[in-house]
C-alpha cells in the first residue's frame, strides 16, 4: 500500500535530528520497532525510499518519525529536514524484525536509537520500563537523542557512551565492545536488543554470540 500523508508538526530533537508528526492513514497498524519506507510527495523525490522507524505508539492519532538529517548525503533526509508542516510524504506496508521479547540488554549506535524509542515509551505507559537496561553510544553528548526523556524512562538503567569528546561525569568513554560489555554485564542468557550502523549491529551480534548469548536471544534488523 502507499498513502499520502500530510506533515502536521516538526520538533527539533538535537542539532541534527527531527521529530516529524504526519497523519496517520486509516487502519493503519504497527507494532513499536517496525518501520516503514517513506518517500517525499514531490515528482523528483517520490520515488527514492528510506526506510524510518515509528517512534510513536501505535495507538496514537498520528504517526510519528524521528529522522536525523545527512545534509552531506544530499538525499532524502537532507530533503526532509527542509520540509514544513503542510508539505506531504508517502507511506506505505510495515515491516521490521525488532520487536520487544522482555527485558533485557539495548544496545543502540546514533539514531540507531529510534525503534527502542517507541518500545520504551509504551513499556513506561506499562510501567515495565524499568526492568531493561540502555547502553547508547554517540559521537558527543549532544548527539543523545531524547537525553533527558531515556533518563526518566530508564534511570540508572540508560547508559551513554561517547565516542568523540572526553564526557562529563556519569557518561561512558569509548565503544560498546566485548570488554566493555564484559566489564558491564554478569548475564548473556537474556534477551538482547541491537540498533546502529550495519558494522556495529554485526560486530556485536557476534560478540554477543561468543560471550553466550543464544542466536535466538538477539533481536536486530535482519
């Protein structure tokens, strides 16, 4: 199916990152960490196809993107982030392999964050937030999206790690690797949950792999 779409609100998340709101097209379903491609209402644009994560919740009167912008791209992001409530966008059928299966280990790369989004925010309507805990690598700290809303969701539980920049107290330096998820985690039979970059998602499911956690156990996008 393919539906078109206005865009009613856009919100600034960070310096490089958009929460877009659209209309949410009549019987229209998701489950929170499916995606859809999404393409631009424009005769040059409609055609080229980005997948995006619903970061809203299912139930919701709208749906929900939060897209960060690759203005050196010069692609669809860099596209969508010129655009004003009123423009439209194209939608079309559901898919995705991430899907909540208990508590567990997320493991997150940059905007690789945005389909736990959605799976925090209906588990904290569920007050079952709290039993899941957050590791989420970044560039520098105001690359963190939704900073302040994962620290109320999770607490001690959302945990940032920074890459780039020497981090204030309280924050992680260096990389989600084997040592660092030695050095953090006592327990691999546990439901895991990855997101980022391609390299980073087959890194870790490998690591993952030989620290004991089953094939099984690993929810990522396949």
């Amino acid at each position: 199916m393919e539906a078109i779409v206005k865009i009613l609100d856009i919100k600034q998340v960070t310096h490089d990152v958009k929460q877009f709101r659209v209309e949410k097209p009549k019987g229209y379903h998701f489950i929170p960490g499916q995606a859809t491609d999404v393409s631009i209402n424009l005769p040059e644009w409609k055609d080229k196809k980005n997948p995006f994560t619903f970061t809203g919740l299912n139930d919701d009167p709208f749906l929900q993107f939060t897209i960060k912008g690759y203005p050196d791209h010069h692609g669809v992001t860099e596209q969508l982030h010129k655009l004003k409530p009123g423009d439209e966008i194209i939608v079309r059928d559901v898919w995705g392999a991430i899907e909540y299966q208990g508590p567990g280990v997320f493991l997150a790369g940059g905007a690789g964050v945005t389909p736990f989004l959605a799976i925090f925010r209906e588990l904290h309507r569920e007050h079952k937030a709290h039993r899941n805990t957050l590791y989420f690598s970044n560039k520098t700290i105001a690359d963190i999206i939704e900073h302040q809303e994962l620290l109320d969701i999770l607490g001690v539980r959302a945990n940032f790690i920074i890459t780039n920049e020497k981090p204030a107290t309280g924050y992680f330096h260096g990389r989600i690797d084997k040592k660092f998820l030695q050095d953090q985690l006592t327990e691999f039979h546990q439901p895991f949950y990855v997101c980022g970059p391609d390299e980073m998602v087959k890194e870790l499911t490998d690591t993952l792999a030989a620290l004991g956690a089953t094939p099984e156990s690993v929810v990522f996008e396949k």
